[in-house]
C-alpha cells in the first residue's frame, strides 16, 4: 500500500490524529509525512488543523481499496476481470487503459482525474475521494451498429 493510501486510510475516520497516527511517525519520516500532506492538500484534500499541530480530514470518504472491492464481488466478476488496479491520481482512467492495449477485463479506478473526458469529449472537475472514476477494458465480437447505446470512449 502506498504511503498516500495508509495516510487517506488514518485520516478516514474524521477523527483527530498527531503524527504518531501515521506509520510515517519517526521523526527522521516526519518531512516525509509533511510533504504527502501537503500533496494531498494540494490535489484538494480538506485538513483541518489544530493549535497542537493535530489534524483531520474535513469531509471524509473511505479510499478506494482493491482488496475490498474484489472481496465485494462475485466470482463471476472474478472470472470476467483480468486487472484490477486503484490509482491515487491519473490524468484519466480511460487513457491509462488505452496506453495499456485496451485488454478485455482490466478495470481502472482512481481518487482523482487531472483530465477525465466523459461523453462526447466533455471534460470535468473530478475532487480528490468524493466519486468513483473508473474505465473497463473491454473488447467486443460483436458489430458496432449492434452496440447502440453504450459509451465508447
């Protein structure tokens, strides 16, 4: 698990936490934890701080974790999902795929687009932990014109 993710995971609980909270917690780490909190403040993470240099996260989500979502998933999925992979940041689930081959079944979620392009090349604002973006490799035998109705990208 990154040390992005053990931060997001210490601070999901809303709660108040000191650096001892945090797996980063020796002091010869503690520029190291400062600097993720900071790249996390940067990519629109909510911290509240207090005057004993405590903080916690404003409107806390769970972070996306691939362990519980392939535990939350039936085997036929796990049969059908090549890859399963949790970014923190991508410019784009879809063109992370794409720059992959497209394979049927690998799936790509992140906590955050830099550049998402949804239907019809719209773009949108995509904030840290607060939805799901997510794009799924798939190729299909059959026609396109027998595949109406569903978003290529």
């Amino acid at each position: 698990m990154s040390q992005i993710y053990s931060i997001l995971l210490t601070l999901a609980d809303g709660a108040w936490h000191d650096s001892g909270d945090f797996e980063l917690y020796s002091e010869s780490r503690q520029s190291t934890l400062l600097a993720l909190l900071s790249q996390l403040e940067s990519s629109g993470l909510h911290l509240e701080r207090s005057d004993d240099r405590r903080l916690r996260w404003l409107n806390p989500s769970m972070p996306l974790a691939v362990s519980k979502i392939w535990d939350g998933t039936s085997a036929l999925v796990h049969r059908l999902l090549n890859n399963l992979e949790v970014h923190f940041e991508l410019d784009s689930t879809n063109h992370y795929l794409r720059r992959l081959g497209f394979m049927s079944g690998n799936v790509c979620l992140a906590e955050k687009q830099r550049a998402g392009i949804g239907r019809r090349g719209r773009h949108w604002h995509s904030p840290l932990c607060e939805n799901i973006y997510m794009s799924v490799g798939w190729r299909f035998e059959a026609e396109p014109s027998d595949l109406l109705g569903l978003s290529l990208g």
